[in-house]
C-alpha cells in the first residue's frame, strides 16, 4: 500500500510539517483525556501489565490551548467536505466542543458510545459512555454512505430496520476484552472504528488519526483498503503500534464485513410524478379486502418507495387515514376509499 504516512511524532507541529491543506478525507481521534491517564487502570479497575509505557498525557490547565491547537491543524488539513469524528470523555468535552466551536467546521451528530466495562463507582452513577462528535467541512460533497452495513428494506427479529437502528446516534458498542495481549492504555473497539469508517470514506481515501495510540484507526483503515496517516507522540507506543499495524494485512478486513442486502425502495426520495400518483391510486382500489398495513407494503414493493412515503401520498390524496375511528392499521380495505381527509388524520 502506498503513501501510508505514520509519524512518531507531535501531531501540532507534525501535521504542519507533513500534511497539506484540504488533503484528508476523514479524520477519526480519540486524544489524551485530560484526567491523569495514569489512574485510568484504577478506574477500570484491570491488569496493567500488558499496558505498553509511554502513554504522554495532556494536563487539565493545558487542555485547552492543546485542544485549540490540534483541532485547528484537523481543520486545515480537511478536505472540502470531509468528516472529523472526536471520542471524547465528559470531562473536558466543553473544551473539545469550544476549540470545534473556534474552527469553520460545521457540527453534523453528537452521538454517545455506550461501553460496557464502565467506570466503577460506589456513591454515584456508573460512567459507562463516551461522546462522539462528528463534524464537517463544508463547501464540499461529504461522504456518508447510508447503506454500507444494511439495505433500506434489512428488518432485524423485531420487525424493526436494521438501518434505522445502525444509524441511531447512540452506539452500543462493547470494548475489546485483550487478555494477555500487549495494548495502549485506551485502545478503541475495532468494531467501532469500522462502523466509522465505512459510513464516511471510500476505498481508497485518506484516514488519519492524530493520536495513534495503539494504532486502532490505522489498523481497521488498512484493513478496509483505506490509506492510513497518523500521529503518536510516545517512542514506545509508536514502536509497539507500527509493528502491530505491520503484521496486518492490506484490506484484511474487507472478506468478513457484512455486505448489505440491495436497496429495494430505488424509487425512495424522488417526487412523485402525477402517473406515478395514478398508478398508486388504482394499486390501492385494486387492495379490496386486505389489511391497510398489506396493502401498503405490497404497493411499496412494487413502486420501489418506502411505506411512510406512500402512506403519506394516499393520505395526501384523501384515501388513507390511519387512526382508530374509522380505521386502524390492520383495518381490512372494505370499499376501496375511505372517507377521512388529511386534516382529520392531523386533529
Ligand atoms: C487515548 S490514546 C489513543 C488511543 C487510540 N485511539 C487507540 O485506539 O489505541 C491517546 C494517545 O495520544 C498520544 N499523544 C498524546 N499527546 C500527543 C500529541 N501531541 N501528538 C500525538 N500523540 C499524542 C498518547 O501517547 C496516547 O497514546
């Protein structure tokens, strides 16, 4: 693979030396937490004998200017377009959010990381999420692909959409348990970092994380075929991640990801075209004796549109209501039209 570009360095001042302006597409960092990283094992309460030395930490008064600096080298170095996501702990989040605040990115999810292994604690509440704030840059195309882990029609046990559920902006996600295996104090589920990268950059793109750590991010964009730039400070952890990173394969990754299944609504999203709206009347007429939910789906099946998108075309057209006056979901279509307006269904 070429053009990798990993650093034992400081990301401020590396970044400058290293990286042009607008040349990256996504940008994924989790950096030093600002509370002692030191006492991290106590808080978890784990063996830190497999821990490598080195992690350098970042000090509560310094936290500030720090975050100020790296983010606006994350900033410039951007593409028009591109993605940042930054994990970050509750502690110094507001300094996270301030130095984003400072930059021209523009805010796109806040989303929280549920973990198990939480912080544990006897008189107060379990710490058991992260913050992840994902941003843009704007005046150019951004990559989010909606389908990349699941179809627009992928229904879980539950009936519900696998999509819908992937795309929620609180992730349930467990950390990787390591027994016995070297690791930085911090290292990211690969789980994780996959479900980030899939969404938001291609095969081919450019994927940097300032704070390497034990090279997660670099690791799961090698493995997915993407080209891995980065940054981390400590001659220990860097030494110890590079030849983790080495013993991966290129796109080692791409054989056991799930592929999705075709999108079936090709048709979801586009206006409706007045001989779309009179082929969709005559496939409900045609519905007599079915239950309204029935008749919906296999309307939705045939025009390629999603269920919502049609019930609200046949409510815009005075056929459907969905209530429990005079119908509910499972009401079987006696007469073909029904008699509630629009209206109605909003009162
Ligand atoms: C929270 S850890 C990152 C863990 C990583 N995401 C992983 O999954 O393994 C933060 C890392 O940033 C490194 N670091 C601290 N200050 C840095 C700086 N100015 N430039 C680059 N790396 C730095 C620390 O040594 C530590 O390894």
């Amino acid at each position: 693979m070429n053009n990798i570009r990993l650093f034992n360095e400081d990301c401020i001042s590396g970044s400058k030396k290293h990286i042009e302006d607008n040349s990256i597409d996504l940008i994924i960092s989790d950096p030093p937490y600002g509370i002692d990283g030191n006492k991290l094992d106590k808080h978890y309460n784990r063996n830190e004998s497999f821990v490598i030395d080195g992690y350098v930490e970042v000090s509560a008064s310094e936290y500030k200017k720090f975050s100020l600096k790296w983010i606006k080298e994350a900033s410039r170095i951007l593409r028009p377009g591109g993605s940042v996501y930054i994990i970050s702990g509750y502690t110094n989040l507001h300094h996270v959010l301030n130095a984003l605040h400072s930059t021209d990115l523009t805010e796109v999810n806040h989303m929280i990381w549920k973990y198990n292994f939480g912080v544990h604690t006897t008189k107060k509440y379990i710490s058991s999420h992260y913050h992840i704030l994902f941003w843009q840059k704007p005046k150019g195309t951004p990559t989010f692909n909606t389908y990349c882990r699941y179809g627009d029609s992928e229904l879980g046990e539950d009936s519900s959409s696998l999509n819908y559920k992937d795309r929620e902006d609180v992730f349930i996600i467990n950390r990787e348990y390591k027994p016995g295996e070297t690791k930085n104090k911090n290292e990211l589920p690969y789980n994780l970092l996959k479900k980030l990268i899939l969404y938001s950059s291609n095969c081919g793109d450019t994927v940097c994380d300032m704070f390497l750590g034990g090279f997660s991010t670099a690791i799961v964009a090698k493995g997915l075929n993407r080209i891995p730039v980065g940054f981390e400070i400590s001659p220990s952890a860097f030494r110890s991640g590079l030849s983790k990173f080495n013993s991966f394969e290129d796109g080692y990754l791409i054989g056991e990801t799930r592929v999705p299944e075709k999108n079936k609504k090709i048709n979801g999203g586009k206006s409706w075209t007045e001989e779309e709206r009179s082929n969709l009347k005559e496939l409900y007429l045609s519905c007599k004796g079915m239950s309204k939910k029935d008749a919906i789906d296999s309307i939705s099946e045939k025009l390629g549109r999603g269920r919502w998108g049609v019930e609200k075309e046949l409510i815009k057209m005075g056929l459907v209501i969905i209530g429990n006056k005079n119908g509910s979901k499972t009401d079987v279509i006696s007469s073909g039209l029904t008699t509630r307006s629009l209206n109605d269904y909003y009162n």
